[in-house]
C-alpha cells in the first residue's frame, strides 16, 4: 500500500481515479500554505462564514506546526483548486485510529472533473496507510450532490447513529 508522503504527488491514485486527468493530488505542507489558505478562506465562505483570509491561514498553520491534521492539496495545471482535511481519532470500540474527513473543497470552475474523487482516494490511502480501521465524515442533508459523489466512491450512510452535538451557553444557560 502506498504511503502518502508531504509534498509528494499522490500519481498512483490517477489511474485508479480519472484516465485523463491533468489534477495531481499532494500532501500539503508548509510551502503550499498561502495557497491552501485562499482555498480554505473560499471553503469557509461556501459554509456561510465571512472572509478572513489572515485568520484561515494562521489556523492551517497551527494544523500543519502540530500534525493536528492531515491536509491534501488537488491542483488541477498546476493551479490549486481543492483540499480534503483530515483529523484523526481513536475508537474505543474498535481499539484502532479512525480519521475525520472534516473538511473537502473543490472550486465550482474545477467541478466534475474528478478533483473530489482524486482527494478521497488521497485521503483513504493515507488513512489506510496508518492503521484505520475507517474514515467518517458529515454531509449536509441537503447536498445532495456530496451525498452522490460519497455513494459513487463507496462510502455508506450510517444506518446505526445520529449524530448529536452541544455547544455552549452564550447566555450561561445549562
């Protein structure tokens, strides 16, 4: 199985993925910072967030400093056009890694040109090439197009869990 190193196109996955592709996938690091961040700053504005390009860059950069997270670069000519972010977890269960697809972006010009595809392919050989046993992500329930692509690539709605969130009080209310 390969294994997906930093700054190392992952060109195994082209075959597998897209025949005719000129989209390279790579493991981002600190030189593809700037770029990443103008990526990720359009990603957070795709889910409703104000611009704030300083503030998407210092929090990729404390990501890529901590190995807080995996980060994939889909470059399509040599131009940045979408990333996947991945955190990992464990499960207690299973007594084994999982990672957290948390973020994936592709930009709407790059589109159904088998960018989405590239990184999810990245982001499984890299968790597979480090022991996980799977890899989850959320999905709106009202995109429908994500759900789709996830499907397509063999990845499977959870039939067993809903998922809860809490957030805190903004008004000290328990």
């Amino acid at each position: 199985m390969s294994n997906v190193r930093p700054h190392e196109p992952a060109a195994f996955m082209l075959a597998k993925t897209h025949r005719m592709s000129n989209i390279t996938v790579l493991q981002a690091g600190p030189p593809e910072l700037k770029e990443l961040a103008v990526l990720f700053n359009q990603y957070r504005e795709f889910q409703g967030q104000p611009s704030n390009l300083l503030a998407a860059q210092e929090f990729l950069q404390a990501r890529l400093n901590s190995g807080d997270s995996a980060v994939f670069v889909a470059r399509e000519m040599r131009v940045p056009v979408g990333f996947a972010q991945l955190y990992p977890s464990y499960s207690s269960v299973s007594l084994a890694r999982v990672f957290v697809l948390n973020d994936l972006f592709v930009q709407e010009s790059s589109r159904r040109k088998g960018v989405a595809v590239q990184l999810l392919a990245a982001v499984e050989a890299y968790a597979w090439s480090r022991g996980a046993v799977r890899v989850t992500l959320n999905v709106a329930r009202n995109n429908e197009q994500g759900q789709a692509l996830y499907e397509a690539q063999g990845w499977s709605r959870d039939q067993r869990f809903y998922t809860y969130h809490r957030y805190p009080s903004t008004r000290g209310e328990v």
